[in-house]
C-alpha cells in the first residue's frame, strides 16, 4: 500500500502547524480549561489536533493505491464443427459419441487447469455444445475471428479443433487463426483425406430471369474421381422431362473437372425448377451429390426505360450504367433529334434537360399515352416545359443558375430510401439547377429538398406527383454523375446511388397502391431459412387495418395443400411457416371485408442449396496448416487419447499472474471518516462532562 498526494508533501508540515496552533490557540484563556488536570488538558489538546490535521489534510487529495495479485487460468477452447459434411465418411456413425467422449475426457482432466469453453461451428458460431451435424455450410473461419475479437489480450492457452477441414462460406480460416498469435491450435481430423470413385455436379451458375421465347445459358462444373476415360451422361430435365443432355467424356486424369454449358429455352412463364442429373456409376461413395436444383422464372417482357436528351452529358453515362446492368431493364438512350421510336414501346421516358421546342413536343407524345416521366431539369431547360410542370419561378430568373445540394425529407413515406443515403447527402456535391425558390405542384411528395450550405429550403430537389394515374418525378439539377462518382471515391462502392435510382425508377413504372389486400411474399428462399410472409390491407382510404380474417393456402408440387391463418402484427399481418422442403410452392391469401373477399395468389422456391452433401473427401491439408502455423499438433479423431497425454506435455499453456493496481482517496475509506468523527465527538463529551464551552 502506497500513499500519494495531489500536491506536495511540504504542505503536511504547514498542516502539522496549522493543527498545533488551532489546538492551542483553542483552549487558550478558555474558562475552566486551567482547572483541568494535564491528563485532560493533553487529551482535549490531542482530540483538537487529530481533528483538525485529519480533515486539513483531506485537501491535499491524499491517494491510497493497493496492489492486488490476481492469477488467471488459461483459456481453452474446444471448438466442434457440426456441419453437415461430417456425416458424409464410413466413421460418420460414431463421429458425434467420439467428439462428445473427448470432450469429457478433457473437462475430466483439465477442468480444474483450464477455463474451457465450448464453442459449435456451422455457418455461424454458437458458445453451446452441438452434434447435430444438420448445418448446410461450414465457416470455420468464424470461430476463429470470434475468440480474437471476444477474448484479446487474454490468456489463451489453445484450441482444439474437431473438423473434417471442409469450409464453403467465409475465408480459409488460417489467416484468422494467424491473429491469436500465442495459442497452440491441436485439429482432431474426421473424415478420410483419400479420395474415393465418386463424381458430383459441384455447381451450377444461372440468371435467376430469363424472358419469354428467348435461350438461358446454364453453365454447369462437373467433377470425377477415379474414373479416368469414361463417359457419364448430364441431363437437365423439368416437370420429369429432359429438356437438354450432353455426354461427357472424362480424361484420362484420376482426377477430372468439366465445365458444361447448356442453352435452354424459355417456353413457359412462370418460376420453373430444373434438375441436373449426373449417370450413377457403380461404386461410387455418395450418389447424394450426383443431383442439384436450379430455379428460372420467365417474365413475358422487361420494363424498357428510354433515356432522351438534347445533347450528351455525364449523367446518361450515370444512369447507363445503373440500369443496364438490371436483368428487369431493357435500357435505351439517344438525342431527341436521333430518335424515331414508337412511343407505346417505352415504360418509362427519363428526359434530360430538354431545350428545344421539338423536344417539348415529343415528350408531349409520351404525355399523351400516360407513360411514366423522370425528368432532369437543368437552368438551360426550356422555360416552357417549367411552367407545363407547374413549376413558377419569380420573374427575370430565365437562364440564371444556383449549386444545390440535397436534403433528406424524413416525412418521405412512398417507397423506404437505404439508412445510408442520408449519410451520403451530407457528402454529394451540388447539382446545377435553375436559379429561384419555387412551391412544390399540388399533390406532389418530396423525396429531397435544396440545401445551400446549412440551410435547408422549401423548395424541392426531388419530387413525385401522380396526375390522372400518371406518375412523373422531376429532379431539378443537372450532375448527378458526380453524386455516383463520389460514392464510389468514399466507399469504393455505388450501392446506395444505385439504390437510389433503382427504387425511383421501380416506383414510377410500378402501379400505386391500391385498395385491398397486399401481401409481400419471398420469390426464393434457402431451405434452411424460415419462410416469413407479411400482409397488410387497406381501406378504401388507404388506411391499414387488421379487421379481417386472413386465411393462406399453401400447396407442394405433389398437390398437397397446407392451411393457415395470419397473425396481427402490429398494423398488419404476418404468417411464420417454418423451414419448407426444397421445391417449388403456389400459395393463396383470402380475406372477406364488407361482403368482399379479397384474393392474392403467386409462386415462391425454396432452393436446396446443400453445399456440405458435395464433400466425399475430407481437407485435412487444412487443419496440418493451422497445427503447423501455430506450434500446435494435428490428430485423427481416433488418436484423441493420445493428444490428450501430449496436452500435459505442454509447458506454454500456464496460468498468469496479474498484478492489479487500485487507488481510492482517504475520504473514501469509511474508517477514515470514523476516525474523524470519533476525535471530534470525544473532544465534545470530553467538555460537556466538565463543563467547558
């Protein structure tokens, strides 16, 4: 226990005076005092001094710093992969009774030397002991990264690791092995490393969208072992009836791999589920692996979205690369002079600061059809098309330009805008658009508003209006190319600019919400997901109600049919179904409100995605990578006993000592103040029995 002072201690010599003085100077002259004996005398002397040197000296921040030595035991983690890839060996029958014995056997010896936690690997890491084997993906690479960011700087005395090696999500877990610098890693291997005869259709790469009449290219990897120069036949078939099939012909190589392509043709609308077939060859060791699923839906057409402008500009370039890239887009552009399309052909005109007054009257065209409208108005539009808008600017404006940045309007309720786009408002560059504060047209719902600097406008950015069932949205400043380029410049990323305009353009050629039942139900789903559907209904003022009974039929592909009814949640429904078999599903949702029944029907997949059942063979090469990179040990499950001796051999896995440093102030310890209290009290009672004041 140390002592230390705010200030100097050079102070408590002038307090030691201070005390002598007040003590004296307190009972000089006093009455009665010169009665007492000089035992009294000295006692109220000294209760005055300790009184007074106590409570002075609290001023002088006096610390107590106590050191405490703590020993720490050594972390040990026993971490156990329960994917579904350890089931897939001849020893898979006795895999979980060998992990949970080892377990045992560790705690039994170690328990009192360690502190062990038990750690389950699947796709997702899970502090809880599991051998369910049931996880369809392996990220052995999470464990790993959850001891580092959970238990830094703390005593890691090792890790054991009982895997077959086999990981599909995430990274090679070495590398975050490599950040826990000073523990052994010891691997308990499952699983043969040998590759055994078999072949599997290891993937597949499809576009989930194909479009009526038109061929879908699928491409398909195929891999062999120990079947040097023979053939197998691939067939892809649907409803039972194969619609592509090619021979492959294996090299003379052990070991082979094949890329296959198909085109298939899309002749039927609707989600459709194909089979892949690999031949069954004898003795292969799994034929579980021979077949896989894919999923298209056919759209009879995409939305064609037409881009008109009265000269080039950056922002075509912008948008171009926005929707080009959406399978659901058919995206043309080219300059109102150039262009001579049918109008009925586009689903959605985008103009760009149109100048001319042939420029008008073609959009004047589209105006009359109903066609959706985006515009881009600069302060070299033409005057006219602003006041057909409704848009008033003051007077002797005409041609004058101002930089404007956007500001989010959180009261923006049409379609729900990414978290991050305020974020990146505050980091966009201003547009270029027409000089002026103007009123936003009737009807009219603003997304972003102008802001100068801090100041935020009234005047819109961004708005939409839905006329005569007709929706248009008008962004009044040109250079949205530079809001797309600074995104990326930030965040090496175009997700929220891409989101932005992806969600305007969904919005606008998408019908408005109507009356009625809506119901928002996944079109794909993994088979190891719960399926969710939410609900909600309307009124005929628009209004969420959840006054009515909703009633959900479900039915397989072999016509078997499932009921059920939503729950209300919050101002609408949901309905939780579980996890479904892989396939493809038709559902319909049924509501009566007054005296109308309300019918929405559809399709949803869900898609057995099962990359665990393609491992036949066990990565071994893996866990000696982190055994070795870490001065651990690499096992066989079998050998489990013998890593177990060898663990006591271990002479780095040691308790440490922590020497722990705590510092309080006088005035926080209770038997300081008691102190204080007890000299002060005996003075009184020391003068009340003898009558001294």
């Amino acid at each position: 226990m140390n002592l230390e002072l705010e200030y100097s201690a050079f102070w408590l010599f002038g307090i030691l005076l201070l005390s002598l003085f007040v003590s004296w100077f307190s009972y000089w002259k006093k009455n009665g005092f010169n009665e007492l004996s000089l035992v009294w005398k000295s006692t109220l002397y000294l209760t005055r001094f300790g009184s007074v040197f106590l409570i002075v000296s609290l001023l002088l921040g006096v610390f107590v710093k106590t050191y405490i030595e703590r020993i720490e035991q050594p972390l040990f983690f026993l971490v156990a992969d329960h994917s579904a890839s350890m089931l897939n060996y001849k020893d898979s029958a006795t895999v979980a009774k060998s992990i949970q014995q080892t377990k045992d056997k560790i705690t039994a010896k170690y328990g009192s030397k360690f502190d062990l936690k038990i750690l389950s690997i699947g796709s997702n890491i899970e502090t809880k002991q599991k051998h369910t084997f049931n996880e369809a993906s392996s990220n052995l690479e999470a464990a790993f990264a959850y001891i580092h960011s959970n238990y830094y700087n703390r005593n890691i005395g090792g890790i054991t690791l009982i895997s077959d090696g086999n990981f599909n999500v995430g990274a090679n877990p070495i590398y975050n092995a490599a950040k826990i610098r000073t523990a052994p890693i010891f691997c308990l291997a499952v699983g043969d490393s040998i590759q055994r005869k078999d072949q599997l259709v290891r993937s597949v790469f499809n576009n989930p969208l194909a479009f009526l009449m038109n061929d879908f290219p699928v491409e398909i990897d195929i891999s062999s072992f120990q079947f040097p120069e023979e053939e197998a036949l691939l067939t892809i078939s649907k409803k039972g009836k194969v619609v592509a099939s090619k021979t492959i012909n294996y090299s003379k190589n052990r070991e082979d791999f094949q890329k296959v392509r198909f085109l298939i043709p899309a002749d039927e609308l609707g989600n459709h589920t194909y089979t892949i077939q690999l031949a069954e060859k004898e003795n292969e060791i799994s034929y579980k692996n021979n077949t896989k699923n894919f999923y298209v839906e056919v759209l009879d057409s995409r939305n064609k979205v037409l881009l008109l402008s009265t000269a080039p500009h950056p922002d075509i370039s912008a948008l171009k690369n926005v929707l080009s890239t959406d399978d659901k887009i058919e995206f043309e552009s080219a300059l109102f002079k150039d262009w001579e399309g049918k109008v009925n052909q586009a689903n959605l005109l985008i103009c760009h600061s149109p100048q001319k007054t042939t420029d008008l009257n073609t959009i004047q065209r589209f105006e009359q059809e109903n066609i959706p409208i985006l515009y881009i108005l600069g302060p070299s539009t033409n005057e006219s098309l602003y006041r057909r808008l409704s848009i008033q600017f003051p007077p002797r404006t005409a041609g004058k330009k101002d930089n404007l940045q956007a500001a989010l309007n959180d009261n923006f309720a049409e379609f729900v805008v990414n978290p991050l786009l305020k974020t990146s408002l505050e980091f966009y560059p201003p547009l270029q658009g027409h000089y002026g504060d103007f009123k936003l047209p009737t009807g009219a719902k603003t997304l972003f508003k102008q802001r100068i600097g801090s100041v935020t406008k009234e005047s819109p950015l961004l708005f939409f209006q839905t006329q005569r069932g007709k929706r248009t949205a008008a962004i009044m400043g040109e250079g949205i190319w530079r809001w797309r380029m600074n995104e990326f410049q930030r965040t090496k990323d175009h997700s929220v600019f891409n989101d932005l305009i992806d969600k305007t353009i969904q919005y606008l050629t998408v019908p408005g919400r109507s009356k009625g039942l809506s119901v928002r139900f996944p079109k794909k789903i993994n088979k190891q997901k719960e399926v969710i559907v939410n609900g909600v209904f309307y009124n005929s003022s628009l209004e969420a109600i959840t006054s009515p009974v909703l009633n959900l039929k479900i039915t397989d592909e072999n016509s078997k049919t499932y009921t059920t009814q939503f729950s209300v949640y919050e101002d609408g429904y949901q309905a939780q179904l579980g996890k479904l078999n892989p396939g493809k599903y038709s559902w319909e949702v049924e509501g009566e409100f007054k005296n109308k029944t309300e019918r929405k029907s559809g399709v949803f997949i869900v898609e057995d995605i099962d990359q665990e059942r393609a491992e036949s063979v066990a990565n071994h090469s893996v866990l000696k990578q982190l055994s070795a990179q870490s001065n651990g040990g690499f096992y066989k499950l079998s050998e489990a006993n013998e890593f177990i001796e060898d663990l006591s051999q271990r002479t780095e896995i040691e308790s440490v000592s922590f020497s722990e440093e705590s510092s309080f102030k006088l005035i926080d310890y209770t038997w300081y103040l008691i102190l204080c209290i007890f000299f002060l009290g005996g003075e009184w009672f020391i003068k009340r029995v003898h009558g001294i004041r």
